[in-house]
C-alpha cells in the first residue's frame, strides 16, 4: 500500500492564506466582486479546511497546575481568603 503524500507548510503561510481567502468572501458578500458561485463555495470549503489542518498542526502543550493539599481544618479559612483575595 502506497503511504499518503505530505506537504510541510508553516501555519503563518496558512494563516495568511485564510486571511486572502476571508476578504475574498467578503468582497463577495459585499457585491463589491461578482464572482461564480462555484468559486465562491469553494473558496468556503478551503477556508474551513485551511482552519482544521492549523488545529491539527498546532502544538499541544502540557500544562500542569501546582496544588497543595492543606490538611489543617482551622487554616483552611485563611487559605480560602489567600486563594480568592485577586479575583
């Protein structure tokens, strides 16, 4: 079985892509372009699946929170204080 051809393309090149494809919907949205309604529902699908292949490639990173368990009763409403005195 023959593997899939892959293409390396940066997501600043993708994003730039979306942003001439948007401003085209746009202009035709506008009227200020009359376009054929072929071109203008496949510029959409591109535009959708330009915004899938950015999600796929973009990096998850692992985030983890530091949590202490405070066992003492009689702190835990000074820490309760400490933990909402910002928001």
């Amino acid at each position: 079985m023959a593997q899939a051809h892959t293409t390396a393309v940066q997501n600043k090149k993708l994003e730039h892509l979306i942003k001439v494809a948007e401003t085209f919907c746009i202009k035709a949205e506008n009227g200020e372009w009359k376009v054929e309604s072929g071109t203008y529902k496949n510029v959409l699908g591109a535009i959708e699946h330009t915004k899938s292949e950015i999600c796929k490639q973009s990096r998850q990173r692992r985030r983890t929170m530091n949590i202490d368990t405070n066992i003492d009763h009689e702190c835990r409403d000074q820490v309760a204080k400490e933990n909402t005195k910002d928001v």
